[in-house]
C-alpha cells in the first residue's frame, strides 16, 4: 500500500479505530504541514486506546450463582483459579 496517498493514510487511520471526526483533523493537519498537530490527535487516540485495554484488563470477573431459589453475583478474584472456573462450559 502507498502510503503517499491520501486514501491510504484515511484506511490506515479507520483501521486504527479513529472516528470520521478523527480522521478529518488528522487529514487538515496533514494537508497544512502541522506534523506536532497530526501526532497529538494519534497521541490521543493512541492513550484512549490504551486506556480501553487497561479497563478490560483490571475489570472483575463476575458470575451469576445459583443455590436452590437464590441468584448471586460473585466477583471473582483475578487469580489461575478463577480463570480455570471461567473456562469451564456448562
């Protein structure tokens, strides 16, 4: 792929995950020269990015539990134990 082309650098920016919105400010800054410009808008893309992944990685394993008529949720602890139970199918 040419990343000289315009619409490869749009791709490239949609497989990121960059919003239209996004994509036009990275587009106008590109097009006007403004390089610090482009690279705080991937910047901050990049940490949201990050930041999702951080959140997935530290949210707790939940379960639903049923002991005769009650349901529970239970919180699981983010241990080998709790990973081997949340692989198991029913």
């Amino acid at each position: 792929m040419e990343y000289d082309s315009k619409e490869a650098i749009i791709q490239n920016l949609r497989d990121a995950g960059c919003s239209e919105d996004s994509i036009e400010c990275c587009m106008a800054c590109l097009n006007r020269g403004k390089k610090a410009g482009l690279l705080k808008q991937l910047e901050n893309h990049r940490r949201c990015l990050l930041n999702k992944v951080h959140e997935e990685e530290n949210a707790e394993m939940k379960m639903r539990v049923q002991v005769g008529g009650s349901t529970f949720t239970v919180a699981l602890e983010n241990n080998a134990a709790a990973e081997a139970l949340a692989e198991i199918s029913f």
